[in-house]
C-alpha cells in the first residue's frame, strides 16, 4: 500500500525523467486508466509548480539585495577607504578612479534617490506584469471566453441553510442540528441517477465550493445530498442522497454507453434551466469539444444555464453524455462530457471502494419506445440540484 510520501516520490522522479523505460510507461499506462491517480499527479504537478516559482522569486530578490548592495558599497565615501596617514589613494595604491567613473559616482551621488525609486518601480511593474500573465493564462485554462458553464443562479431562493434543515425535519420527522446562517449565493443545475441504491450525476461546477446540497424531482420531493467524488478534469461529480427517508430509485430505465456515439445520431435531454423541466432535442454534430477536446461531444442542442448536469441520451434511450457548456459565438452549439468517461470513472470507484454499491443498469426500458412515453419513464430519474454556498 503506497503511502502520500511514496506517490510522490515517484511522480517527483517521472517529473525529473528518472524512471527507467519499463517503469516510466508503466505508470503513464496507469495515469491514463486511472482518473483518482491523474488527479493525484495533475495535484502534485500544481503544487511543485507553484514551489518552484516561489523559489525562483525568492533567487530574485535575494539578487536584487546583493547588487543593491554591491552599488552602496562603491559609493561609499572617499574617506573611509583611505588610511588616517592622509593618502591621497586608495588601498592599493596603483588602482586610481578614472574620470568617467568620477562623473558617473557624482551622478549617482546625486540622483540615488530617484533611480531607487525607478529601479523599485520598474521592479514592482515586471512582477505585476508576470502575475497578471499568471493569473490570465489560469482564467483562459479554466473557462475559455467563448464558453460558457451551464448552471445558474437562482435569484428567487432567500432560504439559507437553516430554513433548509426546517424544512426538511417538517417532512421527515428528524431532528436536524441548527447550523449559522449562510446567505452567499445560490446555484442549481441538474442531475440524474447513476444507480438505483440513491448516486446521482453532475457537472463538478455545479456543485464546487458548495456548503451543502439539495436535490429535488418532479413531485417537489427534496433530498439532501452529498459530494462523494469530483472528477474536475472532465467535468463530472457524483452525490449521493444522505436522506434516512430515502428508499432508493428502483429499476432505472435506461443504460450508459460505454463507447462512442456517431456523428449525427438524433439526440435529445432534460434539464431544469428553470423550475420545471425542460425538453431538448438535436443532433450529435462533433465526436470531439470545444478546441478538439476529445472528453467530450459537440451538439446542436440549445442549452441555457440550469441545463449542466443533465443527461444526454440517444434515440434509443441510451445515455451518451452530460451536458455541460455551450459556445457563446456560435448559436445553438452546446457540448457534453462523453458517457465513456463516466463509465471509467464509476469502475475505478468500483474498484478502490469495495463497499460502495456503483450497480449501473444493464438493459435500457427506453428502446422502442415513442419520445412522450420515454420522457414519461425519464422525468423521475432527472433532478434539480441546488447548491448553498
């Protein structure tokens, strides 16, 4: 069993090429396989990077005090480095002051305070420069200008989350511990079952930084929920519902798509951009996202925020992805995170939480059928999830 320490030992030797051939391919084959062990390494690359600028800052400034102080030590007054005996040279007396470094020490002598305040000016705007570069490139790699996330916020939600746990103990019966007030704002998206026993699936950034969750179905019956795992490369977090009440989903009707949908299969989602939900339908027009990216598909499918999280299934009623974003400078073109990648990671879980009942369905109950009776079957599976900050 590796420990924290061993990881990173070994990602720090992968960084500086230390592996040997076998060992080196080894663990890229496992950081291809392995979302939780990509994660780990994607961790560690952030941290050692920002390490290390913070060292090379720090070599900086210890340069700029050593120069700083190499020029006051030339400026020091004639006197003090000449004897008592009244010498007209220096310590060694075959070493005179040429003329031009005269004019230039009698320069400095009277302009040093000026050209300090530039040097620190001009030192402070490289820094501030290099910054401002830092934090641009983080925001493009975060969110490109011309994509937009999905969820929304919800304006006509006041409650905070102590009127949330009132609520729920009138439904329910249970005692509910008293919490502070919390009065951020307030996000949804949606969400639907993965298994029967009560996980669900979202994006990640409907729910990242959030104090606690609420998910609630068409009959306005509500949950409460929790974060089990964050998948933040690709977009995808699964909850679970922590409810006592909560008896389970039964039989889900449809199935995830482990392999790769075709280019201009009919499709089709459902989501909550606003109380109700609502019904969108289009066409697979890409097999890769937003700048190539591979994750995930490009649809022609109007989305609006609200509608991250929600499943995106096929004609046949097989589920092919999550909806996430969509292009701002290209109407009605939308992207979702490939059910594949879901797949994957719901096996990984599978496999390092042994206890944890990640059951997906087998057979679809929505082939064949006409669109009204498969929504029918599929609204009771699709969710709002609100988020309180």
């Amino acid at each position: 069993m590796m420990t924290e320490a061993d990881y990173y030992a070994l990602f720090e030797a992968y960084s500086n090429g230390e592996l040997a051939g076998p060992a080196r391919a080894n663990l890229e084959a496992r950081l291809a396989a392995d979302p939780a062990l990509a994660l780990r390494y994607a961790d560690f690359a952030e941290m050692t990077g920002t390490l290390r600028a913070y060292g090379q800052r720090q070599q900086a400034r210890q340069q700029l005090r050593g120069i700083h102080a190499a020029m006051l030590a030339a400026d020091a007054p004639e006197e003090m480095a000449q004897p008592a005996t009244g010498l007209t040279h220096t310590v060694n007396p075959m070493l005179r002051i040429s003329r031009t470094e005269r004019k230039l020490r009698e320069f400095w002598s009277g302009h040093r305070a000026t050209v300090g305040v530039a040097a620190s000016v001009a030192v402070m705007a490289v820094f501030a420069t290099l910054l401002g570069l830092d934090i641009w490139r983080s925001s493009k790699a975060q969110a490109p200008a011309s994509v937009q996330w999905m969820r929304r916020e919800i304006n006509n939600l006041k409650q905070n989350q102590r009127a949330i746990n009132r609520t729920i103990r009138r439904m329910d019966g249970t005692a509910v511990p008293q919490l502070p007030p919390v009065n951020n704002g307030k996000f949804g998206g949606t969400g639907f079952a993965l298994t029967s026993e009560g996980y669900l699936v979202t994006s990640y950034h409907v729910i990242k930084e959030a104090d606690s969750l609420l998910v609630e179905g068409r009959d306005r019956q509500r949950y409460r929920a929790e974060a089990v795992y964050s998948d933040k490369a690709h977009d995808l977090a699964i909850l679970r519902i922590t409810d006592k009440r909560f008896t389970g989903f039964g039989r889900l009707p449809y199935t995830f798509k482990a392999g790769q949908a075709d280019l201009g299969e009919r499709v089709f989602t459902l989501g909550y951009p606003r109380e109700d939900v609502v019904y969108g339908e289009g066409s697979l027009s890409a097999r890769s996202g937003f700048e190539g990216d591979t994750s995930a598909y490009q649809i022609s499918i109007p989305v609006n925020p609200g509608n991250s999280g929600g499943p995106l299934l096929d004609a046949q009623g097989n589920l092919i992805g999550v909806i996430n974003a969509r292009q701002n400078d290209l109407e009605g073109t939308s992207f979702a995170t490939k059910s594949s990648y879901l797949v994957r990671l719901v096996d990984s879980l599978r496999n390092t939480q042994s206890t944890t009942p990640y059951r997906l369905p087998k057979t679809s109950q929505l082939a064949g059928a006409a669109r009204p009776q498969q929504l029918k079957k599929l609204q009771d599976y699709v969710f709002v999830v609100k988020v309180f900050e």
